[in-house]
C-alpha cells in the first residue's frame, strides 16, 4: 500500500512538471497572426497571375525586350507594375545589370538584366529573402531539363521561340509575388526586413542572383535567409507519380552548415504550421547534375536553400510544353504557405544564440563528472528562453530537445560529447524559435 502511494505521489509530480513546462513552451509555439497570413494565401491570384506570366510567350533574358505584350522585357514590367499597384508597404524597384557578351555560352550579345525586388522594411535592417526566376528558355528537342541530352538532337537557338515557362519558374516566381501580398497586408510588425525578388537570367547559368547576391555583400547588408523557389508547381512527376503533398527542400552542406540548419528550421516551423504538407530534406546541393539560384548566394557566404516539387516532369521543362496545365494550384498554394511560416517565424524570432568563444571553438565541455555534456551560450536579444537540440552524431536531424528557460547554460547528465551533437536555439515570449546553432568544430583544412 505504502509503495503505491508512493508511487502515485511520483507519477503526480512527473506530470505537474511536465505539463507546467508544456504550458511554458508549447502554449505559443504556434502565432495566431502568422496562420491567418498563411491562410490568406489565394490560390486563384496566383493561377490568374501565372497565366499572365505565361502569356506573354516568352521571358528569356535574351529575347527582344521593346515589345510591350511579348518577351522579357514586358513580363518584367509586368511584374514590377503589379508588385507596386500590391500594397504602398511595398519598395519596387528594379535591380539592373549589364552583362557582356560570353559571360555564359547562353548569354550570345550583350544583355540589359534587371531583376524585380520588392522590399517590406521592418524594424531591424536583417534581411530575409524570398526568390523565383522570372525568366524562361526553349531548348528545341534538347530542352527536357533532368535527362542526359548530350550528343542527341538540335539545340533552339532561337531566343523568342515559345518558351511559357509556367512551372520553370512561373510557379516560383508568382509564389515570391503572393508572399509579397500578404505580408505587406498582415499589419504585423516584423524585425526583419522581407524581401521578394523576381530573378532573371537563371537559365543563363544564375546569372541574376550571382549578380545580386555579389551587390549586396558587397554593401554588407546583413543577410539571414534566402528561400529559392524553382519549380515548384506540379503535383504530378513525368512518370505518373502523383505527389502533391510534399516538397523537396535542397541545401549545401557539410552538416550543420548554416544552410543545413536553415533548412531544418523550415521542416519544423512547416510542422507546426502547416501539418499536412511534409518538407522533404534533401542533403546535397540540388538535384543530381542541376543547379539553382540559391546557389548563387551560397557563394557569397549567405545561408540559402532551394524548394523543388517532389515529383519533377521533365518533359515539360525548357520547351514549349512548359504550359499552365501542368501546375496545380492546390500544390503551389501548400508550398507557399510552407515558404510563408518559416519567413515569418525567423523574421519574428530572435537571433539564434552564438555558440563559439572568441576564438571560434564550440562552448561545450564534459563537466562536472567528466562524462556530461555542459553546454554555454551567449544570451540573444530578445529571447524569453532557450531550447537544447541534441542528436546521435550520425543522425541527420535533431532527436530529442527540451525547452530550458532563460539561462545561458545547461548540464545534460552521463551524455558523452564524443558521441552526440548538441544545439540551442533561442526563443521569444510569443514562442517564435531561431533556427538551432549547433556545437561542431569548423571543418579542418585538408
Ligand atoms: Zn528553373
């Protein structure tokens, strides 16, 4: 009798414990104002503005640009006039390039670029990007982007031949224009600046974001994230395969890297927001022998992933059969709304706790016993608390966690720190998480 009362007495207290730092931590994990954004996402403004885009025939970077219903350079004004008309919230503006001739073998004369950037200030100059590329190319019969065409068929050398790019990039880009809508219409208070950028010159070889990327490291604009979104419309793969309730999301590695944790962060955030739409994480750069503007920001340094559709047709890539029929707007609508909750909760969240000393080495050490794990932060403005990831060094994404309070230290006991990775990330009082800052060595230089 004496032992089950005890026992009852023990159960009683684990469950006060647990539920008083459930209601800590889990009570605010999801932001009521963020939902409503993501619920306003329209499905039918952005099949109305990819028929636009697909109907002005063509948007290659090398098309004629002075017709004004027809080619590159009425699409762009297209895009730049309807961000505008959007929301007054919202700084257009163009963002212009002269490349030379043979900057790629694609880029045949010389060529004006200009991307569309739309920016939301908010209260802190920390940027986080959103992009797709506006522009588009007809290969002729060696178009089908994905299948190994070396050696067969003629390469379309005609640079105002038919190229609708609804899907490549199409759905991307009207994607960058409805997240522009509704996060200027949400009337929330943002700390980091949104920036939505329609990119021209991908199929040149991510010739317009290298070119944006280099211009604002160059002005040392600080910047968290950027979200690429390249084909990221269709449901149903050249195979049949019909999948439209996950989305690849590709990101460089090697592990932990910022981009890995990035990416990390927008499967748990679109967990918690948007359930029934999994993020499928990819660890490599993009798919096998393909390329993509987040890529480009890669190589400036910045932390940046790519959004794929799960099932890819290659039939309708880089030709005229790139049309609006193989994009589903239920699908494209999911994918937006996953893009939308990580925006929102990293340009809500606190900055994520540095977790090197001055001399760049993990604060991590094994005492007191010597077989514990001991992690130490440095506290990040505005957090409420902090939460501990931890994980088998093997395992690619984190295993377990628990939400700590507001310290800058924590003893996780007989956890050897030979044998797992540890992270921590930094939490507000509405419960907007950072992505997770891990404990690893930098990479050694072979
Ligand atoms: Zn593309």
């Amino acid at each position: 009798m004496r032992v089950a009362l005890r026992f009852v007495r023990i159960v009683l207290l684990g469950f006060a414990v647990t539920s008083s730092v459930y209601a800590q931590s889990a009570a605010a994990d999801v932001d009521a104002r963020i939902s409503k954004v993501i619920d306003s996402i329209s499905e039918s403004r952005m099949e109305q503005m990819l028929r636009t885009l697909a109907g002005f025939g063509t948007r290659n970077t090398m098309s004629d640009p002075t017709s004004p219903t027809r080619g590159v350079g009425a699409a762009r004004q297209w895009i730049f006039d309807e961000l505008r008309r959007t929301n007054p919230k919202l700084q257009v503006s163009f963002d212009t390039y002269q490349i030379p001739k043979g900057r790629s073998d694609r880029i045949t004369r010389d060529v004006e670029l200009r991307n569309v950037v739309a920016i939301l200030p908010g209260r802190s100059p920390r940027r986080i990007y959103v992009s797709g590329h506006y522009d588009t190319v007809n290969l002729g019969n060696q178009g089908q982007a994905g299948l190994n065409t070396t050696g067969g068929g003629e390469r379309n050398q005609n640079d105002n031949a038919d190229a609708p790019g609804a899907n490549d990039d199409g759905s991307g880009t009207v994607l960058v224009m409805e997240l522009a809508r509704v996060f200027a219409e949400s009337g929330i208070d943002f700390d980091a600046t949104l920036v939505f950028t329609a990119v021209a010159g991908e199929e040149q070889g991510l010739v317009g974001a290298r070119e944006e990327a280099r211009r604002v490291k160059a002005a040392n604009v600080p910047v968290q994230a950027i979200f690429n979104n390249d084909i990221v419309g269709g449901s149903v793969g050249g195979d049949g395969t019909v999948d439209g309730a996950t989305i690849r999301l590709y990101s460089e590695g090697p592990e932990d890297s910022p981009s890995r944790s990035l990416a990390m962060f927008v499967r748990r955030t679109a967990a918690r927001y948007v359930p029934s739409h999994r993020v499928r994480l990819m660890a490599r750069r993009d798919r096998f022998g393909r390329g993509g503007d987040h890529t480009a920001w890669n190589l400036e340094g910045f932390a940046a992933v790519g959004f794929r559709e799960s099932r890819e047709n290659y039939s309708k890539q880089h030709n005229a059969n790139d049309t609006i029929d193989g994009v589903s707007f239920a699908y494209l609508a999911q994918n937006a709304r996953v893009n939308a909750a990580a925006m929102a909760v990293l340009a809500l969240a606190p900055p994520p706790p540095t977790v090197n000393n001055e001399r760049g080495q993990p604060m991590l050490d094994r005492r007191p016993s010597g077989y514990d794990a001991h992690l130490r932060w440095n506290a990040s403005n505005g957090a409420a608390g902090y939460r501990v990831f931890w994980r088998e060094a093997w395992a690619p994404d984190w295993e377990h966690e628990t939400y700590v309070g507001n310290v800058t230290e924590y003893m996780l006991p007989h956890a050897n720190v030979d044998d797992w990775v540890f992270g921590v990330a930094a939490v507000d009082a509405g419960g907007h998480e950072s992505t997770v800052s891990a404990y690893v060595a930098a990479p050694p230089n072979y």
